[in-house]
C-alpha cells in the first residue's frame, strides 16, 4: 500500500543585524551551522569533558538529539550508523535568493522536523548566543533583532523579540497541490548523492538516484522526529522509480571546501547545481517530491545542501 508522507514542520526567520560588510562566506550554513553546535552544547552541557556517548543524560539532553542525533538503542532503522538525520535545516540568503535582504541585516531560516520544534526555545538562545560571539574568520559579530514564524498561507508572525518569546503555531503538514504532467527541479545548493559508492555528477545522476535518496531521507525524518513513521511499499517506489528518466539536463559540478572545525579538517562538500525536468505519470512520486523543496535531498541538508524548487506552470510559486 503507498501512503503519503505525515512529516509536520516548522519554519522561522532569524533576523540579525550587524555593522560594516557582511563577511561570511558562500554558503555560510556551515558557519552558522558550526556556531549553532558550539552554543548549544555549552549552553545545554552539565557534565563537562564526557563525550555524549558516554554522558547519563544522553537520552534527556537537547545537545544530542538536535546536533548529534544518535539512532536510540532500539531502533529498527540505521542501526549500523552512528548518526540518525538531524531534525533541523539552515538556509541563509544564498539557499533562499528570493529573499530581500536590508542593508546591514542576515536573515538565517531555520526549519524543524516533528519533534524537534519542541527544541525552539534552546535554538533561539544558541543562535542569539552563537551570533554576539562572532561567525568566519573575523569573528564578526551579529545581532539577534527579531524571529518570525513562516508558513506557505500566512504572513511572517513575529514570535521572538527583546528577549521576550510568545507561543509559536505547532507544527504543520504541508499542504501538496495537484501532480503536473511535467515539471522542472531547480537545484540551487549543491546536491551530493551518491551511488554504489561514487558522487553522481552530471552524467551519473538518474531519477532513480535522486528519488532514492529523497524516499529514504523522508522516511527517516518521519521514523526518528515523528509519531507516524512512513509505511509505504519502498520497493514498488524503487522499481517504478527506475523507469523514468531525467530530461533536458543542464548540470554542473560545483566544488566548494569547508573546513570542520569539530574535525579539525577540509572537507570536499560540492556537489550538482542546475534544472532537468520531468515528465509522465508522477503521481506515486510527486507527495514525496514536493515535500523534498523543504526536507532537501543528499549530504550536508542541515547546512543547507541539497536545496530545490520545483517549477510548473500549474503550480503556486511558493517562499521556502
């Protein structure tokens, strides 16, 4: 039986203000990403020096689930892997570019998945943290102005200003409009899927490849962050996936390097950039599909990576 994904999200825009140039890098994600993880944990971190494997409150501690998020001692899923996804999406200006930006103002998006937005209230004090210590190399500080609460019907609803926070709407189901017959996927942050152990590149990528991924990201996220894990017929997906083709393909591999200071490391995180198309019977694939514009697909989706719009005549053009 195919069902349709319950995955619940919420959305925010985090506006800081700051003097003189933005410095931040290009897909600057990793940056506030990096910021985020160092704050919260020393916001959050009762038991000094213990890594969170090894810490009694592993189970109970924000830190963990949102940063590090380990599959729980009795998951039926990943049990062979260390990390499960992270219930949260960074997009800065560059991963939203339909976004206007005032002078001397950041905007950072923040989307949480299922039960991560019961964690609101640690990301607002991390991040407004994070940002008066300082991001990049100049340690450059930014100033937590205000954050707003998104949705695709409603106009932005401040919920965080002058240290004062109010109740943000619960989370909410995206709401899937009707399957074109053709459609186009813009992909405009770098997407790094791979296949039988390599990078798919412009001419390794398939629908196959890409949905794949999509299929299994959806799932987890509704497994881990969720009380209604998805239970659809994965290898009926996979079989039909198989038989569509990606068309008009205008891809290229961007490269971009970032350097993780947790592993004290440059890491290669580039990845496709582009539009191909889509056309056919897309009815199985298309709950999955639109709702991928916000979970993103690939490596490195909680820095931004792997972001995409999908574009149809038929279809609402829609703030993401």
């Amino acid at each position: 039986m195919l069902a349709i994904p319950q995955l619940p999200l919420s959305r925010f825009v985090f506006t800081f203000s700051h003097t003189g140039i933005n410095q931040l890098p290009a897909y600057s994600g990793s940056a506030w990403r990096g910021a985020l993880g160092h704050a919260l944990k020393h916001t959050v971190c009762v038991v000094r020096n213990t890594p969170c494997q090894n810490c009694l409150l592993k189970n109970s501690c924000a830190y963990p689930y949102i940063f590090e998020t380990p599959p729980p001692p009795n998951s039926e899923k990943m049990r062979l892997y260390d990390v499960a996804p992270h219930p949260f999406i960074i997009k800065t200006a560059l991963e939203t570019p339909d976004t206007p930006l005032e002078t001397g103002q950041v905007q950072l998006g923040i989307t949480l998945f299922g039960n991560g937005h019961r964690y609101l209230p640690y990301l607002i004090h991390a991040l407004e943290k994070a940002g008066a210590l300082g991001l990049g190399k100049n340690r450059q500080p930014f100033t937590l102005e205000n954050v707003a609460q998104i949705s695709t019907t409603n106009a932005p609803q401040p919920i965080y200003q002058h240290g004062q926070l109010s109740q943000p709407l619960a989370p909410q189901l995206i709401a899937t409009p009707a399957c074109p017959d053709q459609l186009s996927v813009h992909l405009y942050t770098p997407l790094r899927i791979k296949q039988d152990g390599k990078n798919c590149n412009q001419d390794r990528l398939n629908f196959a490849a890409f949905f794949g991924n999509l299929l299994r990201r959806v799932s987890m996220l509704t497994y881990f962050h969720t009380d209604t894990p998805l239970n659809t017929d994965f290898a009926h997906l996979m079989a039909q996936a198989r038989t569509l083709d990606l068309t008009n393909k205008q891809l290229a591999w961007q490269d971009w390097t970032r350097y993780s200071s947790r592993q004290q490391t440059s890491m290669e995180m580039g990845g496709l950039i582009g539009t191909f198309t889509l056309t056919g019977d897309l009815t199985e694939f298309w709950p999955y599909l639109w709702l991928g514009q916000w979970t993103h697909a690939g490596k490195g989706t909680s820095m931004g990576l792997g972001a995409y719009r999908i574009r149809a005549t038929s279809l609402p053009d829609l703030p993401l």
